[in-house]
C-alpha cells in the first residue's frame, strides 16, 4: 500500500534549562503508516507518544531524522502548508479547537483560512457534519454540547479541510465512556466509507481492539509492533512497560493460568465470550 507517513531515525528533544542536557523523547524512530490504515499508537506518560503524534503535521520538527508526509519533508517550510493540509489533528481538549459561537462556523473555519471558495465551504461543512453525525446541531452553540459532541465537532473542523490523514492525540482522554465511544464510531466511520488513514495515540487499551495495527512507545521508540492480537498476547512485555492490557485478555490470562484452554487473542466481549464458552464445552465433554 502506498505510504501516508514515514520516518527516519527521527530524534526529537525539548529544550532543556540553561546547564541541563537535553533528553531525547524520541530516539530513532523508524516507522511507515500506510495509507487508509487505522493505527493506535500507545505507551505510558513520557513514553514519545504524543511527541510523536505532533511530528506527524510539523507541529514539532525532527531534532534529527526525518518526516515524510506523502513523500513532503516536514523540515521544509515551503511545504508546510501542504503537509498540514494533508494531516489534520484533533487534540486532547476540544475547548483548545473550538473557535466560533455556531457550529458551522467552527467547521467552516480551517477551510475559511485554507481560501476555499464560499460556495465549496458550505458543501465541506454540511459534509464534515454528517460524517461526525452532528448535522443536527449545525446552528447550536458549541459551549452547550456534552464534551463527545464537541470533540465531534472538533473532529468535523479537520474533516472539512479534507485531509488523508487525522491524528488525534489523546482525543479521549477528557471524556466519560459515551463519549469516546462516540468519537471512536465517528472515526472507524470515516476510516472505513471516506478511506481516511487514522492515527489514534491512547492510553486506553480497548481503543485499539479494532485496530489494523498497534505500536507501543516506551523510552522513545517503538518496543511493540504488530495487530492488536499479536501485541496484546505480549503480556508480560506490556506489564514490564507499566502498561494494562484489555480487560477481556486479563480474564482470558487468569483463566489460561487457572487451567482453562483459552486463547488470549480473543480482544472484543463477543469473541471472549464465545471462546470462553466454548473451551468450557469442551473441558465437560472431555472430563
């Protein structure tokens, strides 16, 4: 597949205090993201997640290395435009996005400022919106919506410019249960029917159940890289890292140990059930 994002040896240091060294929060990161794919990048606090992400769209600059959006080279300022044209972020706080009093002048903003023309602007908003599923609310106030709906929004804000790729930055981390389930539908969604590549940084492990692949960043690279079903079967290597894993593969683990037949592969409540079920089956009809 053709590739959306791509480093090379990519280091990355904040500046340190005067007399301090500086302390690398990436340190050679070498990784492809493939276009149309749905990847979830996850590690603890202070593992390069985050720093990562903003690599992504030039919101941070290689201290060495390289990043390559669709072959642009983030480092070159006459293409930051276009980089950021092609790779939208979506951030933690909605509040910090949300610009306008009305809906759809929000969504109409980024466009607005890209010169698109007026005509055009209204048909990307009246898009953005459904895509989000927030086409109801296109003259509502932002401030009165629940913190879901306005990371919906902000998410239709990125839509509108018509990005290949949306990266979202811890965008679940300020919301209860419902609204990260809303988000996360609302970007499966547009993964799945508009072929736009995401990339999800998280630290919640359910998030990326349905993932294509999953990387986990500890000390600044990668250390795990596969489908959710091979990462998260490295249990102890997660917990080495001071990572969780899903609930349903901590049970599956508890009763693999315990003596149950299971697989620990099985990621969704459905497939755990079912492989629960079934290993109990056979255990009677064998005893």
């Amino acid at each position: 597949m053709p590739e959306m994002i791509q480093t090379e040896n990519l280091r990355f240091a904040y500046p340190a205090d005067e007399g301090a060294k500086p302390v690398l929060a990436l340190q050679g990161v070498d990784i492809t993201i493939e276009k149309g794919s749905f990847v979830v990048i996850l590690g603890h606090n202070g593992s390069g997640k985050s720093t990562l992400a903003k690599t992504f769209n030039a919101v941070l600059l290689p201290t060495e290395g390289a990043v390559y959006v669709e072959g642009l080279d983030t480092r070159d300022e006459n293409q930051l435009l276009s980089v950021r044209q092609r790779v939208g972020m979506v951030f933690q706080n909605p509040d910090n996005q949300i610009v306008a009093n009305v809906v759809e002048e929000d969504v109409a903003f980024a466009p607005e400022n890209l010169g698109v023309p007026t005509a055009e602007i209204r048909q990307r908003v009246d898009a953005a919106l459904r895509a989000v599923g927030m086409e109801e609310f296109v003259t509502h106030a932002p401030h009165l919506l629940s913190g879901g709906q306005k990371q919906r929004i902000a998410i239709a804000g990125v839509v509108a410019m018509e990005p290949a790729c949306i990266v979202l930055d811890e965008a679940t981390a300020m919301l209860d249960p419902i609204g990260r389930r809303e988000v996360l539908t609302t970007v499966h969604r547009l993964n799945r029917e508009k072929g736009v590549t995401v990339v999800l940084i998280t630290h919640h492990m359910n998030e990326a159940e349905e993932a294509d692949r999953v990387i986990v960043m500890s000390e600044g690279r990668p250390a795990i890289d596969g489908t959710p079903g091979e990462v998260f079967t490295q249990i102890s290597a997660l917990r080495a890292m001071g990572l969780t894993v899903p609930d349903t593969v901590d049970l599956l683990d508890r009763l693999q140990k315990n003596g149950l037949p299971v697989p620990l592969d099985a990621l969704s409540v459905e497939a755990c059930a079912e492989a629960i079920a079934k290993a109990l089956s056979k255990t009677g009809q064998e005893g």
